[in-house]
C-alpha cells in the first residue's frame, strides 16, 4: 500500500487526502493547524463541501491519520505540498509558506521519496527555491536521491459536478523519471494524467488557465460600466451572446475577484516576468478593472441612497454574502471585505447576512473582522442592502416589499422578488 503524506489540509489538501485514502491509499495529512488534525481524527469537518461522515470512515479504518508532527513524513512514500502562496502588501509573491514546510520536510524524506509541489506559484519555483531548500536541508540531491514534480492543483468549490478523481491532472517533472514515479503516484486517485516536459511547464500551465478568466472577467467588468452609462443590460447582453454555438465562452461581471487564485496567481507571473525585461500588460490591466469593482459598486450604492433621499455616513447597510463565491463557505480574498473597508471608511454602519459563513474567521488580510458574526436574518430594517454574493437562498427571497434600496452586484434576484427600489452594480 503507497502511503501518502500531504501537507497542508485547506480546501485543495483535505479533498485530496480524501481521494488518495478512497482509493486505497495510506495518507497522512499534516497541518501546522492542530484544530485541523484534531477535527479530522475526531471525525469532523471544517470544509463545507467535504462529507465529515466520509472522514471518519477513513479515520476511522486507518486510510486516514493527521498530524502536526512533520517528522512523520519518513514515513511516506510520496508528500505533497498544498499550502498557501499569497501576495504580500505588495502585491508580491510570498513563497514563505513554501520554503518553510520545504524546510521542515526536507530532514526527514528518504531515498526514493517523491515531493510534489501543488501550489500555484510562478515558473521556476519548484526547480529553484523549492528545490534548493529540499537539497540543502536534506543533504540529497535531486532527481537523484529523491524526486521532484509540479502539478497544479484544479478545484471549483461549490460545483458539485467538480470531483478530484476526474479532474484531469496536469504532472511535470524535474527530470524523466520524477515525471515517471509522480505520474505512478497520482495514477493511484486520479483518472486522467497529463504529462508535461517539466515542472515550469506545469506551473506556467495553472497560471495561464487563471489568468484567462482575470483577463475575461476584467473584460465583462468594464463593460458592465460602459453598457451600464448607454442603460444596456451586460447580464442580458451575455445571455444572448452564449447563444453562439462558437467562437464565444460566457463570464460574469460582480463586485471584485475572489478565492485563492484569481485574485492573486496572475500578478506572479507578472512579478516574475519582470526579471526577464517583459511586460505583462494584458494582466496588470485586467487587475486594474477588477480591483476597481468595490468602488464602482460604492458610487452606485452612493446614488441609491442619494436618490432615497439619505447618505452613506450614519446608513445602516446589510451586505448579502461574505463568501467569495455561491453556495461555498470559502470567504478567502471575498470582495465583500472591501465593500465592508470602504463603507465603514465613509462613516456607514456595517451588517452582513452569510449562512455560509455566520462567524468571520481569523484572515491573514482582514485580521481586524474576525468574530464578527452575520446577522441571523434578512429584514426590511436598513438604509441599503447590497447583495454582493448570489447564494441560492438569496435568490429565492422575495425583497418585492422591501422599501430601502438594494443593490444587485450579480444579477442574483429574479424580477419578480426585486424592490421598487431595484439597482444593479
């Protein structure tokens, strides 16, 4: 039986280690986290969409152990790194989490180890930083006493159709055989590989698949702006286009970007396009639109008011959704902190209402909000309500009586449940 060890148990690492242990596999999920390792040795989930039956089983058959101890990883096969790789303040790419469990795993792989980095980082890492801390820490070489691979981690929270096993895994190898001995471990969970030439293929490969969807939400985003001042629909816009049966893919304009890698892996390859003279001007123009969605979504929330006859300072507003995406509880990068930032700044009094996320977790970016707790329901009791996450519960209720104004960021409330007061950002 291959025993598996994956460090870093978050919304990538915990489904993984469910895959590797359904599919026979002996893993061992490591996490500097205790409360983590804790849950899942009591059979608990912390991820909304991971079954907390299912960890039992596993824990409970032995398939499935956790800890903090990161010695264990000599007892392992093969360990894989799925920890984070955000930006720092700024806007540069903070490998510190990397190097750091590099560091810690590299006095205890043994020969013939195979170490894959999941993270989504900038091309290069794996067989620069990473592999520099693994070797000097370790005193081994590798591709010679242990192996060394990328391969990208694809996740799409929410998506019930979205399952690890059929997700088809991009696979890149430092040299021929690191590919070979990590193409034989994935093959134990996952159906489909693609193999790759190398490891800064892979990464270049997940870095170009987010930043598609930048480019192409920073597109809908500004035109959501110039259709809006021509009193054009952008939602009814897309909604015909989609019809062509070619040559076009829908997208959806909202408040900002959110989640672990749209946000943040395009302005790695432009930090690291730097060191190479280019210019990534397409990206950085694209993280221009988008990050100024919150202030587009201020001014119109500023005219609802202002029509209604009052002003931000002093208005009690109810904001709909933390969550960074529907029906998820991953509030990571969410653009409702920013809306919450910017109303506060300008004298408002801020709620929100998320049934996802009733409590505001410790953020390594908004430390400052954490505890704070979601209202328990939606009332007619606020200046504004602002809808900033199109959660399948906000969509089935009826604001048709509501008096204050609300202002629809995702085009979520259907026409017959909108108030008289009815805006769309």
């Amino acid at each position: 039986m291959s025993h598996i060890a994956i460090v870093g148990l978050g919304y990538v690492g915990l489904p993984l280690a469910l895959q590797f242990a359904r599919s026979g596999a002996k893993v061992l999920g490591l996490d500097i986290d205790p409360k983590k390792t804790d849950a899942i040795l009591a059979g608990r989930s912390y991820i909304k969409h991971v079954s907390a039956g299912e960890i039992a089983t596993h824990t409970a058959s032995g398939a499935l152990d956790a800890s903090t101890d990161f010695s264990r990883v000599a007892e392992a096969d093969a360990v894989i790194l799925c920890v984070p790789t955000p930006l720092n303040h700024f806007r540069e790419p903070d490998l510190s989490y990397v190097l750091d469990t590099g560091k810690a795993i590299a006095p205890f792989i043994r020969d013939g180890t195979v170490v894959v980095l999941e993270s989504t980082t900038y091309p290069g890492t794996t067989d620069g930083e990473l592999r520099e801390v693994l070797e000097k820490c370790s005193g081994k070489k590798a591709g010679v006493d242990f192996h060394l691979a990328f391969s990208p981690e694809r996740e799409d929270p929410g998506n019930p159709d979205s399952k690890v096993a059929i997700i088809p895994k991009v696979v890149g190898g430092l040299t021929p055989m690191c590919l070979e001995k990590a193409m034989e471990v994935y093959g134990i969970a996952i159906q489909k590989l693609v193999p790759v030439s190398s490891c800064r293929v892979a990464e270049a490969t997940k870095l170009l698949e987010n930043i598609f969807r930048s480019v192409n939400i920073a597109l809908v985003n500004e035109l959501k702006v110039v259709y809006g001042a021509m009193d054009i629909d952008i939602w009814e816009v897309i909604e015909a286009a989609k019809t062509k049966p070619f040559g076009f893919m829908p997208f959806y304009p909202g408040p900002g970007l959110g989640g672990h890698c749209i946000p943040i892996d395009p302005f790695y390859l432009t930090w690291k396009a730097r060191e190479f003279g280019q210019h990534t001007r397409f990206i950085e123009l694209a993280g221009e639109i988008n990050t100024a969605m919150p202030d587009h979504v201020v001014k119109v929330c500023f005219e609802a008011l202002n029509n209604d006859g009052k002003a931000i300072k002093g208005a009690k507003i109810l904001l709909l959704g933390l969550a960074y995406k529907a029906n998820v509880d991953d509030d990571r990068e969410s653009p409702t902190y920013k809306l919450i930032e910017k109303f506060e700044a300008l004298g408002g009094e801020v709620f929100y209402h998320d049934p996802h996320v009733p409590v505001i977790p410790m953020t390594r970016e908004h430390s400052e909000y954490a505890g704070r707790k979601s209202v328990s329901g939606i009332a007619d009791e606020y200046d504004l309500i602002v809808l900033s996450t199109g959660h399948d519960g906000y969509k089935s209720h009826n604001f048709s009586g509501y008096a204050c104004p609300l202002v629809d960021t995702r085009n979520a409330i259907p026409a017959d449940h909108r108030p008289v007061k009815y805006h769309k950002a």
